[in-house]
C-alpha cells in the first residue's frame, strides 16, 4: 500500500511521481493508495488527513494483504505529517519505506532534527532519489537502509507535425515563485531584450504566483518574448516539449526535478542549476549547461550560446536522451519490485 498526496490529475513533483506509478509500474487496479493532502483551504485540507488517518487504520487492521507502506514525503509539514503514518504503519508490526522527494529536506533537517531523525529510524527503508543524497542521509543522518529509486518517467510518445519557426523556444515547466528562480529569468530576458528579440521564446507552463508572472510580464512590456501557457495536462505538455529546443530550470532547491528528466527523455538540452540532484543527470557543456542560481546574465548567455549553434544544441540532447535509461518505467519497476520484496522477505 502507498500513502502520499492526490496524484489525480498530478500537481506537483510528487503527485507526478505516484501517478507515473499508477499507470506505469502498477497499472489494472493492483494499485493500492491513500491520498493524505490534496489541494484547498485549510479546513478542506485537514478533513482530507482526518479521512486519510482513519482510512489507513482500517486498512492496516483488517487487510491481512497489506505487508508492507510505501509512504511518499518531502518536507516541512509532509514529512510531519507522513512521520504519523510512519508511526501507525510500525504500530501495526508493517514495514515501511519512506521515500523522500523534496529538495529542501537538508534545510528541514537543520531545524527539525530530532523529529525527522526519530521518523526516520522507525523505518525499514529510506529512499532517495540520488547516490548524492544517499551519501548524505547515510553520513550527515546516520541512516544505513537506503535504496536510491531514480524517478519515473513515462517513455515518451512520438513527435508528430512539430510546426516550428527560427525562434530558439525554450520551455520552463514548474511551481511559479522566487525559489524555482523563475522571476530572476524574466528580469534577465528584459535586460537583454534587444539581443533575444524575434530570436527566442520563453513558454512558462505551471502554476503558482500566476498572476504576478502576468503582470510582469505586461509591465516589462515582454509580451513576444514570454509566454504563459498556464498549467498543463499531459497532452499539452507533449506538445510542449516536442515544440521547444531547450528546458530551462533557474532553481535554488530542487531534489531531482521531473520536468529535467521529461526533457532529457525527448532530447533536450537543459540549462539548469547545481542543486540538489541536477548535477547527477546534467553534465556541463556535455547534454546542458549548470549556472549558479540567482546569475540571470549567465542564463541569457548559455540560451543564446545554444541559440547560435543550433547543431551542437542537438547534438546535447541526444547525449541526454542516452542517460535517461534508468528512469523508464521498466528500470524503476524493477527497482522498486526488488526493494519490496527484500523487505517482506
């Protein structure tokens, strides 16, 4: 049984993740989950754990089938609230496997160590997205029973009538906000708006602080070189990442970012950061480019690098695609199969 947050439609890393899972590693209903936040206010929130708890007590207590719980966490008030399940699941003898996701786990962990540290002994299994974070976990933590689970990305569909034009289209696909960096970049593209003007577009899929993204880019008078494609389903996505040459991700924290991996998997050269997870998938000057966090001056420069030389930009996403192997859903099913069934066993 797995326990994480409302994946259907997926919104967020997280609820990608477990629908990836859903369709891909568990499909025909052998898929068994409860949601424990969803999207809302408050009271809409804490109805939905309220509900969540109690359905997870009925389930350890009466389904002799559930042996092991797959709960998946980030930080902050995830993590707490995942260490009640945590807690509940070793209450009724089950093994759990606490899967952390989020990026900003070693800055809750700084402040929250006891209870993070307490949540994560109780636990048969930590996994992690990276060797990286492994490393850390096992020296900074003290935690010994980890599994790295690279994240799950689906096979990608084919690219059928791509219409394209000679403008460099660059894709950012994320949560809209200061951290993912995304309002560095718009100031960037307005101080060099005569060098990337009719050369280049910037498509900004997600949500978040949409309305200020808006209004930023009305007030920059940055209408031809930005536009918002809202918040996008899979189909819309596809189409996204067919169209566009490059996915750029200006972020200060990160774990290991799916919109990174769906762009490796349609070949295409990232320009990202050095955080969390990244530097083990994209290899500077290699298939993408890593810029320090908050440098938008470096940014426009590698974007319009890759927008002269258009070959080489190519070129860097199919050196991407060949590293993308192990994140398909066959590789981390198996992945996944072998960590359940050493703990059952």
């Amino acid at each position: 049984m797995s326990v994480g947050p409302e994946y259907d439609p997926p919104r967020g890393g997280i609820a990608q993740v477990v629908y990836n899972y859903s369709r891909d590693v568990f499909p025909n209903n052998g898929f068994r989950y409860i949601s424990n936040s969803c999207e809302g206010n408050r009271f809409k929130k804490i109805c939905k754990l309220a509900m969540s708890l109690m359905r997870f007590v009925v389930a350890l207590a009466f389904c002799r089938s559930v042996k092991l719980v797959h709960i998946h966490t980030a930080s902050r008030f995830s993590f707490k609230r995942s260490s009640w399940f945590v807690s509940l699941a070793k209450l009724f003898r089950k093994k759990v496997v606490l899967h952390v996701h989020g990026g900003g786990f070693k800055d809750y962990y700084a402040s929250h160590a006891s209870l993070a540290k307490r949540t994560l002994d109780k636990c048969d299994m930590v996994a992690v997205l990276t060797d990286d974070w492994a490393q850390w976990f096992r020296t900074e933590v003290g935690v010994s029973r980890l599994e790295v689970v690279p994240n799950i990305i689906p096979v990608p569909a084919k690219c059928d009538n791509v219409i394209t034009d000679d403008r460099f289209h660059v894709l950012f696909l994320g949560l809209i906000n200061d951290p993912k960096g995304i309002f560095d970049l718009v100031n960037a593209i307005k101080d060099n708006e005569e060098r990337l003007k009719g050369r280049f577009l910037l498509h900004i899929a997600g949500n978040g602080q949409v309305e200020r993204l808006k209004n930023e880019i009305q007030e920059k008078q940055l209408d031809d070189l930005i536009k918002y494609e809202g918040w996008v389903d899979s189909s819309a996505k596809h189409n996204l990442l067919c169209h566009c040459d490059a996915l750029i991700l200006p972020s200060y924290t990160e774990g290991l970012p799916l919109s990174i991996l769906e762009a490796m998997s349609y070949r295409k050269p990232v320009i990202s950061t050095p955080v969390g997870g990244i530097p083990s998938m994209i290899d500077d000057g290699v298939n993408g480019f890593l810029v320090e966090p908050g440098d938008g001056s470096a940014f426009i420069e590698k974007i319009m690098y890759l927008l002269e030389h258009r070959d080489q930009s190519r070129s860097m996403g199919d050196v991407a695609y060949k590293k993308i192997n192990k994140h398909f859903p066959q590789s981390v099913a198996a992945v996944l199969v072998d960590m359940y069934e050493n703990l059952i066993k």
